[in-house]
C-alpha cells in the first residue's frame, strides 16, 4: 500500500496550485482581467464585478506538476495520464478562449453556445477515439457491478460525457468556492475508488483524483467566500475534463451521475427553467437558474448554499463508493 505516496501526491498539487493561485491574484489585477457579472443575476453579486478571474491556470498547473511527479511515486506515466491531462487541456483551453473573449469584450459573453459546443464534440470526439484504443470499450456499471462492453456506442457515449460534464461544472461555479469545493469531494470518492475499491487498485485514477483534490483545496484558499480569485471558464472547463478523464480511465463513467449528482442538479435546473419558459411565455419553475441562485434568492446567504450543497455532494459521493463497492 503506497497511501503516503499517494498523500504527497495532493499535497504537491495543494502547494502549487495555491502558490501560483497567490501569484496570479496581483498580476490579474494589474492586467485588468476582472470578473464581469451577469445584470440579470442576483444584485448582491454586483460587488464581484473586477475580482480577477482566470484562476483556473492555477489549478491546471498543480495538476499537471502532481500527475508528472505522480509517475516517479506511484507509477510510471503511461497513456491513461497522458489522456487525463489531454482532457484537462482541451477542455480548459476551450475555457481559456471564452474568458479570454470576455475580458477583450469587457461584457459576461465569451464564445457562443455553438462556438464552445463544437469545440467541445471536436476535443470529446479525438479524447474518446484515443481513450478506447489505449483503454478498451467496457464500463462498469455501479450497484450491479458488471462491465459491459458498449462497442462502438462507447465513443458518442464518451463524448457525451465529456461535453456534459464540463457543461456542468461550468453552471455549477457560480458561487464562491461551490465548484472548488465540491469538485474536491468528488475527486476524493474517485480516488477512495482508485485506491481501496479497485482490486489491485487504479494507479492512474487515484493518483489523477488525487492532483485534483489537492489543486481545487489549494484554489480554494484564496476562492472561498469573500472570493479573492475566480477560477473562470479556464478552471471550470478544465475541472470537468480531468473529472471526467478521471472517470473514464477507471471505466467508472457512470460514477459521475453519483458523485456529481450536484453537477447534474445544476445543469438539470437551467434546462428545465429555460423550456418552462419557452413553453409558457416567461414562466419559471426556479426563482433564477442554475439551482444555487434559487436558494441564494430564497434568502439563503452563499455561505449556506455552498455548505449544503458540499453536504449533498458528501452523501452521494458515499452512495458512489458504496455502490461499486
């Protein structure tokens, strides 16, 4: 067993991510590159309006630095960590370019929904191609525990979830430290799973699950409320690709539902309010979407919506474990 490895593997990504997290903040700043807020969200977000944004880098770099020293701790560095980092870049590039827009445009539109959409189908499409020659095109299925082997439907299958998830996360960070924080809780089911569930253990997906607990709790140092830093689409893109990079290389895809029920939940609420809204003529189901600004609304400060949301994520995240178990 090589759990203190496996331990400094989160901390080297903790360390750089919070240090470059800390260096970013004053270079943002004097660069200008602030956080623009929606009009049409919550007023008391309005005081956000020019904290640097693009902290995401930060996180990318701990992980990478954390998964590179991972192949002289735990293991060598073979195609799997070469996928998750491939993912983690195409996603969080496409991010990068968004954000990147939206600072030069000096308004909260980056790239259109098609725009990052294609981006999107074009990076999943090349990432799963690649993860089902190098990795195969089995997935297991939580709670029954058997694999099933998807044949050629494993690539859209993939695609799916890669676009979704980074769909995901994105919606999710809307709140001080809520994609940081339970972004962290996933990363460790997943590497609880790598580590201990796995018979023989998953080197590749611990020691990825690993890098990105400690680089989203090295982020959030300076991301919790009253936030110093945003991570940005940069971040959020970036966070659903190694997420679900993560969960690929395991053949644990239908993990992502469960742990990251709350990413679904956000997504879910967003589709749900817009169609509601289409159908009727401007009704809504939600006082504002994605979910967290519902409750924020409802009177819950961010605070509160963050811990419970964190709380949930922590259940499920014990149901996700339990279930492959």
């Amino acid at each position: 067993m090589q759990l203190y490895k496996y331990a400094i593997i989160a901390v080297i990504a903790f360390a750089v991510s919070m240090l470059f997290t800390a260096k970013m903040i004053p270079v943002l700043k004097q660069k200008q590159f602030g956080q623009f807020i929606r009009e049409d969200g919550p007023q008391a977000h309005l005081s956000k309006a020019g904290t640097p944004t693009m902290g995401g880098v930060a996180m990318v770099i701990g992980i990478t630095v954390a998964l590179i020293a991972s192949g002289f701790l735990t293991g060598g560095f073979g195609s799997e960590k070469l996928a998750i980092l491939l993912s983690m870049y195409a996603f969080g590039f496409i991010g990068f370019i968004d954000d990147y827009n939206k600072i030069a445009k000096k308004q909260n539109e980056g790239l259109t929904p098609k725009q990052k959409l294609i981006l999107q189908v074009v990076f999943g499409l090349a990432l799963s191609i690649y993860m089902m020659m190098r990795e195969g095109s089995y997935v297991l299925i939580p709670f029954f525990k058997v694999n099933v082997n998807f044949g050629v439907l494993y690539i859209p299958f993939i695609v799916f979830v890669e676009v979704a998830m980074a769909n995901a996360v994105n919606l999710t960070d809307g709140l001080d430290g809520l994609a940081s924080s339970t972004s962290a809780i996933v990363a460790a089911a997943f590497a609880v799973v790598g580590i201990f569930i796995v018979k023989g253990g998953d080197e590749p997906m611990a020691s990825a699950a690993q890098a990105v607990l400690g680089a989203t709790l090295g982020f959030l140092m300076y991301n919790h409320y009253p936030a110093r830093i945003f991570m940005g689409d940069t971040g959020s893109m970036a966070l659903g690709g190694v997420l679900s990079a993560t969960a690929i290389v395991g053949h644990m895809e239908w993990l992502l539902p469960i742990a990251g029920l709350i990413y679904v939940c956000e997504a879910l609420s967003v589709i749900i309010q817009v169609t509601y809204f289409k159908k009727t003529g401007g009704k809504r189901v939600f006082r504002m979407a994605p979910i967290h600004h519902h409750f924020e609304l409802g009177g819950w400060h961010e605070t509160k919506v963050v811990r419970v949301f964190c709380i949930f994520t922590f259940i499920c995240c014990v149901i996700a474990v339990l279930s492959v178990r």
